[in-house]
C-alpha cells in the first residue's frame, strides 16, 4: 500500500523503532496515521494512557486503538480533544469474529 511504517516502543530501538521518548513535533507532523497495538487503558486500568505529546495532534490524524473496552480510552479522548478523527478496536473485532466463522464453518 506504500506506507512506510514505524514504532514507538518503551524498550526497543532500531531503524524503524523509536522509544516515546523521541517523539517530537516533526515525528507527529509527518505520521498521520497512529495505531497504538498496546493494552495500555484497557479494563480495569482505563485512566492509564501513553506519553504522547497530544498538542501535536490535529484534524489531519487518524488515530486509531485496537482497545475495544472502554469504547473510548484514553489515547481516544485524547486525540479527539486535538482534533483528531478516532477509530476504537470493535470494527477488528466484529471483522475477526467473522472470518472465524467463516473458517470454522467451511464457508471460505
């Protein structure tokens, strides 16, 4: 799709792998698109949330959790106060519920 993909980790480093710690204003200008994969705000721990400098953030991001419980977590309401168009895990789970039924049941 010629998306050019990076990560932002609390342990490793690499090419393409950064640490938050060297997120920055040039690093959010030029990433639109935010996935965060973590179980970072998930129940029980719902007001825990990832050290994102959000001010960055504008109408231009799509940022999108994977965490479906809250609805909206913290890395959500965040983005969505800066102006951000937001998107929760329950479409990948409802997606992934499907193709499950569908390989278990022979109907690929």
């Amino acid at each position: 799709m010629g998306v050019q993909v990076y990560f932002i980790s609390s342990s490793k480093k690499g090419a393409s792998i950064f640490s938050y710690d060297d997120l920055n204003e040039h690093m959010l200008q030029g990433c639109k698109l935010w996935v965060n994969c973590t179980p970072i705000g998930t129940y029980p721990n719902v007001t825990d949330e990832l050290p994102i400098p959000w001010v960055q953030l504008s109408e231009d991001h799509l940022i999108v959790d994977l965490v479906y419980n809250p609805p909206q977590s913290q890395f959500l309401l965040k983005a969505q106060e800066h102006g951000a168009t937001i998107l929760n895990g329950e479409s990948m789970l409802k997606e992934q519920a499907l193709k499950s039924w569908e390989i278990w049941n022979g109907n690929l």
